[in-house]
C-alpha cells in the first residue's frame, strides 16, 4: 500500500505532538478516507496538570 504526501504529512506531525495514543488513517479506493486519532488521558491530565517534560521541546522518550 503507497503512502500518500498528505497521508506522510499528517503521520509526521502526529510523531512530532505526542507518542501516546492511536493515529488511524483509513483508505478507500487508494486515497485518505478518513483520519481518527485515539488518546489515552489519565485523570491527572485531564484536569489540566501539566508534565514538565513536555515543555522542553525532547521528542525522545
């Protein structure tokens, strides 16, 4: 299956934002169909903490 420049660009900026969770690219007929994204939220995040290395600008775990 090809990888389209929209489809390269969408997966870059997803590994670029966060490591955690699910991106989902759905084709049809060999063109993007769909984009989902799935993210895991711990009730800490959800209330608005803030992990201090994500401010850093360190992309690797």
């Amino acid at each position: 299956m090809s990888v389209s420049d929209e489809e390269r660009s969408i997966i870059h900026h997803w590994r670029r934002i966060t490591k955690r969770g699910q991106l989902i690219l759905a084709k049809l007929d060999g063109r993007l169909d769909n984009c989902e994204v799935k993210v895991q939220h711990n009730r800490s995040s959800f209330m608005g903490s803030v992990d201090p290395g994500l401010d850093s600008g360190d992309t690797d775990d």
